[in-house]
C-alpha cells in the first residue's frame, strides 16, 4: 500500500536565499517551477531528488518580502529529511563551512540528529536512519552520493488535540502509532517516513505568512484513492474538503481535527508530464486554468538563479523593491512606482511592456493605509499630508543615489514611471528634489502639494497619460501647468478610458521614452 509523506509546503520572504539553500546547500533539486496555482503572480518551487519522487518532496511559495507567520498549534513546525546515519559528521563539517545555524546532533527516537536553521527560520532536520529507503541521489558539488539526502524522514505537528490528530492520520493516510518520547508521538506509515505529533497545548495558534509550513502532504496511490478518501471523510460530516488537479498529481486538502492543514495528494501524473526527465526544473510554467499570457504574469515573478548562475545582489536599502532584468538589456534602468493598494510587483508587466530591454526597479511604498500599500499618508481623499509627502520625497531621493551604487545603474540612461498615487508621488518629488527625475511617465497623476516650492526643471521631460473619463483628469491638466511653469517639458496625451490603465496607456508609455 502506498503511504508515507508525499511533500511539505512551506512559504519563504527571499527566493534567492531559499534556492541557496535548498538547492546550493542541501543539495537537493529543483524539479519544477510554477506560478501558484491558487495564485499564478505567485511563485512556487518544488525541490527534490534526482527524479523528482514523492516522498523527496519540499516546496515553497514566495512571499517576496511578505510578513512573518507565526510557528503555533494547528499547523507544522519542522522538516526533516534523511540521511545516512554515518553521513551526520559530513552534515555538521558543511554547516560550519557555510556559515548555517546548526545544533546537535543528538538522540531523537534513537536516530541522530542536525537541526540546522533554514534562511526563514524554519527548523530544517537532518536525520541519520536506515528506517527510510534513500530515493536517487542528485549530482552536487562536494556532496557525495553516500552523504545526500534523497528522501523526506518526517514532519512535526503542533496539535492540541494530539489523540485526535492520531486517530485521523491512522483512518485516513495509514500511519500507525509506532513510539512515544516526551510529549511527541511517532506516527509511522508503510514507506518507514513518520510524523511526529507534539502535544501543543497552551501554546498560542499558529499564524500563516513567511517562515511557516503551510501544509503537509500524504502520499495517496492515485486518484482512485484519493476520491474514495474524499467520500470516507463527507461521510463522516467532514466539509472541510477541497478537491484539486494539480496537473503533477490530484490531491484534497483538508483540515484535521486540531486545525492542521493536511493534503493527500496521489503519486502520478509525476513531474515529468510536461518536461523531460533531463531538464526538470528549468522552464517555468503557469498553471493553464488561469488562462493568462505569459507577458501578463511572468514579470511579476521574482527571479533567482542556481547556485553557479549570474545573479543579482539585492542590497539593503530604505525602500522594498524588486529587480526584473531583460533577457537581452540595453544598459537603460527603469525605476516604477505604483498605484494605492500596489506593491512592487504590479507595475512590473506594463513595464516590461513599455520599456522590453530595460532593467526594472520597482518600489514598495512605505506609507499603509487600512493595510494597503501608498507612497505618503492622506487624512482623506483631497486632503495630503505635506510633512510626509516632503519626508518621504527626500527618504525616495537618498535611495535613488544609494541604487545607482548599489546596482551600477547608468544615471544617464535613468528613466521613472508611476501609476496614481506613485505617479502623485513622483510629480511631487521632481519639484522638491530638481534633477532627481529628468524623464518620467506619469499615468493618472494628480498634484498633491498644497505649496509647490520653485524649481527649475529644465531638461526634465514628463509624458503624462490621462483617461477620457478619469474624474481626475482636470486636476491632471493643473499639475502639468505646474511642471510646465517650472520649465519641464510636458507632453498631455489622453487615451479612452478611466483610471485603470489600458493597452493605449501601453502606446502612450511606449511614446513617452521614445
């Protein structure tokens, strides 16, 4: 019978330093890449052994920058992966090497074990055992064969309901109640893979975000076994379930009793389904349900590169902000600012649209309003707060001079765009800050400084996209007389159409760096 652990899902704030470790550090490999597939403009990777088997698996979707979640009863707290018991000496020798947090080893359910501290924080195991067949092992420098990991050992789960947990991992996955140490349960399946259930009682819940286990998924035959899991658990009144084909395999998700996310999740299709055994891993795919052109999401994906790839060193400055290079650039950078409730991957498809073969360096603003994302605070609709607008001007400023170091980026070749709020922001930052800013588009904009300072801002080229219909578009026109009065160079280009941009905003941007 087929059981055991089929992968575990976690959530991670940094792709770069998530594929590092897993695929540079652990050794493990990158089998599948894909927009998420309950939200493509979400990036989610599969690691795993050399062919990609159940039971090898780990994922993880990126949050970029995204906030923390919380470790806490009703979800999992801890990955562990198997090695060979002799291969615990190699595991601590690399970790010093590497700079990775690492303590132990020491005794669990009588097997040794590392406990290393992965870039999220998450609590990453590596377990000496014999209990677990090793899958196949993939190539890495300076990791040999003997010493690799290949296979999932267990996953810890916090429950305050331990007995219940218990009972339902043995109804409906096959696990058995195998040893006892402490206030841990080891449930054990067919395969030898465990899971580990910690009484967590009067500890506080656990809370989604990066830095967590999402989920933890059970290894199901095929979808035969599945479904007839799916009517045992309706039968039971269970109507928690959720039934998904996620291409790769068919899967439920489904809550048990103390809260903790479970998925079974059958064996097939397999990974190999849409790409070579040979070259898993190395295209990217978007889950077909979404029906979406590639140009519309795949530059909202945060790119990373393999250990031993030309990557980008992300530097830690005053503003979040995400980095999307061409395929073939042109030395030229744009900086981009969105809209209120945006983020910093937004604008990142128009962009790419606009300016194909330019650098993209989009921001995240630092004001919220009700949770949402701005680039200065309000006190109501028509009603800007000019203190913040003046210090987030200047804090936008001293990021723009510490990015042309930290990036190299060509001031000569530096262009700007913003969206609403950003394209607000940015009019507002080319009269306080003169020369910052000398060719911009802005879409929508408005002007937001109740006392604009004079300046002189000659040589400053602004194309401005207005909508038809905007209710916004008169307030538009006295912002361009502002600019213009400052001696800017301002083209106004209307294009049908309200606030929300349009593939003749794509026209109009296009134009405007001409």
């Amino acid at each position: 019978m087929t059981s055991g652990l089929h992968h575990i899902t976690a959530i991670t704030r940094k792709i770069q330093a998530n594929v590092d470790f897993y695929c540079g550090f652990l050794g493990l490999r990158l089998v599948k890449r894909t927009g998420g597939f309950e939200d493509a403009a979400q990036l989610h990777l599969f690691y795993g052994d050399a062919v990609a088997g159940p039971g090898s698996l780990v994922t993880f979707l990126a949050w970029e920058d995204g906030s923390p979640g919380r470790v806490g009863h009703g979800a999992a707290s801890e990955i562990a992966f198997a090695i060979q018991p002799d291969a615990i000496g190699f595991w601590l020798t690399r970790a010093l090497q590497f700079g990775v947090a690492a303590t132990g080893p020491a005794t669990e359910f009588a097997e040794p074990v590392l406990r290393l501290i992965d870039p999220d924080g998450i609590i990453v195991k590596l377990v000496g055992t014999s209990a677990v067949e090793p899958g196949a092992a993939w190539p890495v420098r300076g990791i040999e064969g003997r010493d690799a990991i290949t296979r999932l050992r267990a996953a810890t789960l916090l429950s305050e309901q331990p007995q219940q947990t218990a009972d339902f991992l043995t109804r409906h996955a096959f696990f058995r109640v195998s040893a006892t140490e402490g206030t841990i349960t080891r449930l054990t399946s067919e395969s030898g893979q465990g899971i580990d259930v910690r009484d967590a009682s009067g500890f506080w819940p656990a809370a989604p975000g990066t830095g967590a286990i999402d989920h933890v998924a059970l290894r199901m035959a095929d979808r035969a076994a599945v479904e007839a899991q799916a009517t045992e658990l309706k039968s039971r009144g269970d109507d928690t379930i959720n039934m998904h084909d996620r291409k790769y395999f068919y899967s439920l998700y489904v809550r048990e009793p103390a809260g903790c996310l479970i998925e079974l999740a059958s064996d097939g299709p397999g990974f190999a389904i849409d790409e070579p055994l040979e070259t898993l891993g190395d295209r990217l795919f978007i889950p077909e349900h979404f029906h979406l052109r590639p140009q519309d999401i795949v530059p909202m994906l945060p790119q990373f590169a393999l250990p031993g790839e030309p990557r980008t060193i992300y530097r830690d400055l005053s503003f979040v902000h995400r980095i999307h290079e061409p395929d073939a650039g042109d030395g030229s950078t744009l900086v981009l600012l969105h809209g209120t409730g945006g983020n910093e991957a937004s604008l990142l498809p128009f962009a790419r649209k606009i300016a194909p073969s330019s650098t993209l360096l989009s921001l995240r603003g630092r004001a919220t309003e009700e949770g949402v994302a701005r680039f200065f605070r309000r006190f109501g609709p028509r009603d800007f707060d000019q203190k913040d607008i003046v210090a987030e001007a200047e804090a936008f400023a001293a990021f723009i001079e510490d990015a042309k170091q930290a990036y190299g980026i060509d001031e000569t070749r530096l262009r700007f765009a913003g969206y609403s709020n950003g394209a607000n922001f940015l009019a507002a930052t080319i009269m306080l800050h003169p020369g910052i800013v000398r060719e911009a588009v802005l879409l929508r904009p408005m002007p937001v400084l109740s006392d604009p300072p004079k300046a002189d801002l000659s040589g400053t080229r602004i194309q401005m996209v207005i909508g038809s219909d905007d209710p916004a578009a008169g307030e538009s026109e006295i912002l361009a007389k502002q600019l213009r009065d400052r001696g800017a160079r301002v083209t106004l280009t209307r294009v049908a159409g309200d606030h929300n941009l349009s593939d003749e905003d794509v026209t109009a941007g296009t134009a405007g760096f001409v």
